[in-house]
C-alpha cells in the first residue's frame, strides 16, 4: 500500500489550458504520491497529454500551479522538469537506434576521461548497475538498440531516466505495442521503480493494464476530470463507465 498522509511528490491545482477556443484541460487537479503510479485514462482528445505536458515543461498552463514537494514549482521547459527530477518516457522513446545500450543511457550526457574522451567502458559498466537491478536478464549490452524487443528498448529508456535521478516519472503507453511477456517485463520495472520511492504517471488506454499496474485512476473527459479512484476498490467496468458516461459509478460518488 502506498503511503498517502504525507506530502505529494507532485501536485497538480487547478490546471487549465485552451488552444483557441477548445478547453484541453478545464481545472483539473490531480496528485501523485512517492511510490505510487497515476494511471491517466480517457478518450482520445480528453487531455490527458496536454495534462502531462505541464508537468514535463512542454507545455505552459494558462491557470493553476503545479507543487513539487509541496513547493510551487517554476517548469517553462523541459529543462525546468529535469531540475525538478521530473523525467518523461514518451510512446516513441525516442532511442537511437544504431547505438548500444550504454550509449542510449548516457546520450548527451556522455562519461568522458580525465582526457576528455568518451569513456566507453565507464559507461557500460554504469549501465549494467542500473540494469542489474532494473531488468536483471537484460544481457544484449554490445548490441545496437535496433535489435532490441520492444520490451528491452523501453527498459534502456527507464534506466535512462533512473541513471539521471528521476524522481517523478512520466509513461505515456508504455506497454502499447508490447506481447504479454515484455508487457509482464514492464510491470515488474514499475514494481521496483516502485520501491525505489519514484512516482509514475502513467498514460494507458487499457483499463486491465491500469487496474494491474496502477493504485489509482485518474479518468478525464472532455479536459475535465472526472474523479480519481482507487483502484483495488473499483471494477474494470467501473473505469469504462467513468470514461464513457463521464461519470462515477453511483457506489463511488461522493
Ligand atoms: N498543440 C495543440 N494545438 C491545438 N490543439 C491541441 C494541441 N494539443 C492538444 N490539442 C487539443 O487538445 C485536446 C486534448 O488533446 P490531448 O492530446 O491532450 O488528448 P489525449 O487525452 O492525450 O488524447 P490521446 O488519447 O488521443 O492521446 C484535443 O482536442 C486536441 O485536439
Ligand atoms: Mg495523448
């Protein structure tokens, strides 16, 4: 169970934002505790990036705050987020694909030698620590990231964000395009990411998934939130409901 009688890692207060006349997120107010994943639902077009985006500097709300910590936080860019140990995984992971694990996890941020060459054997060494205790049956570290599975891929792209010190991790679909095992293989990641203390946020289109990897759900409609559950007390059809009637199942309405 996660703590929640503490401070947030993150609050989200009130948060709008309009591009022209449409609302894509219409006062939405959402919390994420240390140790907790944040499943974000709803229909194409709900706002659930646009959301997340605040948080990842992409975007600049029009009004609300966000807190870190319980302090209000400045984020005008992505480079704001990262000082706020806020990193985000997005469905592309934008990976390069001819590059070695090792080389993922540390580009642009390379490990160079007292001489000011990049230290490859530093760097592979680092990224079989984090991976050791990230995905420890990961073993192709000389392999570009193209012949990578799916699974693997997105593991480099964790323990990218982990080596850097995230704290406040965003997913957008992590498990999309993944087969049962890597999916099972992301969900015992999160599980130690978990543990670790990091808090998650976590964009999915499947109500399974989310009831199996979340601990609660956030559901927004038309930019606005519909309510936020815990997810050990709803059904999968109580999540489908609040996302198709825009509502909370009677049993669940405050
Ligand atoms: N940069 C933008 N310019 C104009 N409109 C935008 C922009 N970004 C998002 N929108 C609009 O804001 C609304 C919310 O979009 P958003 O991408 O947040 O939805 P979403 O819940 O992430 O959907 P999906 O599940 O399809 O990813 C939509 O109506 C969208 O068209
Ligand atoms: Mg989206």
């Amino acid at each position: 169970m996660v703590d929640r009688s503490g401070t947030p890692l993150v609050e989200l207060r009130d948060i709008s934002i309009a591009f022209g006349g449409v609302k894509a997120v219409d006062h939405v107010s959402v919390d994420l505790f240390p140790g907790e994943v944040v499943g974000l639902l709803g229909h194409n077009g709900a706002g659930k990036s646009t959301l997340i985006k605040c948080l990842s500097g992409a975007y600049r709300q029009d009004t609300g705050d966000v807190y870190i910590n319980g302090e209000k936080a400045t984020i005008n860019n992505p480079r704001d987020a990262r000082r706020y140990n806020i990193e985000t995984i997005y469905q592309t992971l934008a990976l390069a694909d001819n590059l070695d694990a090792a080389s993922n996890l540390f580009l642009g941020r390379e490990i160079v030698t007292p001489l000011g060459l990049v230290d490859e054997s530093a760097m592979e060494a680092e990224t079989r620590k984090v991976m050791g205790r990230l995905n420890p049956n990961f073993r192709k570290f000389n392999a570009p990231v193209s012949a990578l599975s799916g699974g693997q891929r997105q593991s480099v792209a964790i323990a990218r964000a982990v080596y850097f010190n995230a704290r406040i991790l965003i997913m957008d679909e992590p498990t999309a395009a993944l087969g049962p095992a890597e999916t099972q293989m992301v969900a015992e990641i999160i599980q130690e990411l978990k543990k670790q203390g990091i808090g998650i946020f976590l964009i999915d289109h499947d109500v399974h998934s989310v009831k199996r990897l979340c601990d609660r759900a956030a559901v927004m409609k038309n930019g606005e939130l519909v309510g936020v559950v815990d997810v050990d007390k709803v059904s999968t059809d109580d999540i489908l409901a609040m996302i198709i009637a825009g509502k909370k199942p009677e049993h669940l309405a405050a």
